[in-house]
C-alpha cells in the first residue's frame, strides 16, 4: 500500500542553537581531530534522526534564517536588538549544519531577509493542500500556522520529545483559534525578539481579550467596552500595536523556490556515514540505521 504524502518541515536555527547550549553549558564542544567544535552539529542531527523516526515522514525539508537582518528590522529597528552575538564555538557550525543535513539529501532553504518562520509559513501554505505536514521546532510562534492539515512538534528536553500540537489541542489549551495567537502578540509583545506591544497588557490579558474580541480591529471598535486602564493604555499604544502584529505574523507569501520532489526522502547511505566518519560524530551511526530503513520503507 502507498505511503501518504506527509512533509516535515525542520526549523534548522532552532534546532542548531538548542543543541549548542545543551552541551556548551557543560563546556562541552566536542572538538574533532581537526579542531574543529562539532556539538551542534551532532545535536542536531540527533534531533533531526529522531523526529524522523517520529513522523515518519516522505518529504523533509530544513529551513535557516539567511543573516541577521530581515525586512522586520527595517519596520522596527529593535527587532531582535537584543540578541547577543553566536558564541565563537558555534560560528563554524552553521555552514557546517546545512553541509550535514545536505548529505542526508535533505535540502536546505533560506531568503535573504526572511526568517526560517517565514520560509516555514510559505511552505506549509503551499502545500498544505496536497499532504500532511508536521513542523518541528522550539520557536512558539509558528502554533500561529496549525490547522486541520498542519502540525506543530515543539521539542522538548530530551532528544526525541515533543509537545506535539494539533488545531484542537490548541485551541482547548490556549481557547483561541491558532490565527488568532498573531493578534496576542501584538497586545502583549515579544520579549524575546524585543518588540513591545501594548505597554502594561501583559500574556494573561492579552489571551483574555483576543479570546473575548477575536481580533485586533473588533477589540479597538470595542475600546468603550474595557476597563478604564485597558482602554487608556491601547489608545496610548496604538502605533505599537499595529507595528507589533506586522512583526508577530509569519510571512507566507515569501519568494520561495522549493519543488516538492527534491524534498522526497531517500538518504545515501554512504554519502551519509562517510561525513558522520570524516566529521568524527559521536553517537550518530546508531541512530541513522533508524531512519535509513525508514526512507527505505517508503
């Protein structure tokens, strides 16, 4: 019986940066023979191995953030301000990641002042029509994208551990529909990508009144309906607000070049364990077997 079409988009960045301090904490860098710091790298290809053998999926494509400055920074010129510079043990690993995921014939994408959520966005809208899709990521934000034909794997600690999200779950955690968490945002802010929102709306606020209102426009047609402080502090905040939910909401319309049968999941077994030998990663040839009877079995 034919397998059904089912893609696995990977947040690479998220990925990358989770398994970097997972060991770097510990001052563990896990330096080759050539000098060469690999515990992203074997981190991430951990993750990516194991949520294959989750999923299960046909297609695998892994997405990147292409630099530092989108066209949010442009908007606001504080967007991710905050974030501090790539600690120097992880700077060899990001072209190191995208060759390693490259030699698992699984290809890699990015755009040149997008983010990774936004080619994550575009390819999920693009094909979720035509298969199932799965997104596994720790970046919050992309819940945004969950509907009847797209989930949303949020790692966990541990390797092959998700809070594994569907549109239901979702909404009975959270009691909004997934859209509306752009909306959220934009009232509470991002402390993390260091936009502000509606100054003293905080999370709890924030869920109350999209939940209560559903949407931005029908809250501010609502603003005699709030609370004195509520309404004082969105009309003192308009600006913000508007720019906030410009920056919170995935961009799914990026000018993205990805046939779906390059994303099909057939791994070379020995272009694989030949760079797992050469980069001298530990803990890897194990778990590949894994997901080379997977991408045998579709």
């Amino acid at each position: 019986m034919k397998k059904e079409n089912h893609l696995l988009i990977v947040d690479g960045m998220a990925l990358l940066f989770r398994s970097f301090y997972a060991t770097s904490v510990y001052g563990q860098f896990m330096i080759n023979s050539k000098g060469i710091p690999t515990n992203a790298v074997t981190g991430l290809l951990k993750h990516l191995i194991a949520a294959i053998d989750y999923v299960k999926p046909t297609h695998v494509v892994c997405c990147w953030d292409m630099g530092s400055k989108t066209y949010r920074n442009e908007l606001f010129d504080g967007y991710k301000a905050n974030r501090p510079e790539a600690p120097v043990e992880l700077v060899p690993q990001f072209d190191l990641a995208r060759e390693v995921v490259e030699a698992l014939d699984i290809p890699n994408l990015g755009i040149e002042g997008f983010e990774a959520d936004d080619c994550i966005g575009t390819l999920a809208k693009t094909y979720e029509t035509e298969m199932k899709i799965s997104i596994l990521t720790g970046d919050k934000d992309i819940l945004q994208l969950l509907n009847d034909n797209v989930d949303v794997l949020i790692f966990q600690k541990g390797i092959g551990n998700y809070k594994h999200y569907t549109k239901q779950t979702f909404m009975d955690e959270f009691e909004i529909e997934p859209y509306m968490l752009i909306d959220v945002k934009a009232l509470m802010g991002d402390s993390s990508d260091n936009y502000p929102g509606v100054k003293g709306i905080g999370e709890k606020t924030a869920y109350k009144l999209i939940s209560q209102y559903k949407s931005i426009d029908v809250l501010l047609e609502s603003l005699k309906d709030l609370t004195k402080g509520q309404k004082t502090k969105i009309e003192n905040d308009l600006e913000m607000l508007h720019l906030s939910r410009k920056l919170a909401e995935i961009n799914c319309q990026a000018p993205l070049q990805c046939l779906i049968d390059d994303t099909l999941f057939l791994v070379n077994e020995d272009r694989a364990f030949s760079m797992i030998k050469d980069l001298e990663l530990r803990g890897v040839h194990t778990l590949l077997k894994n997901i080379t009877v997977v991408g045998e079995a579709i």
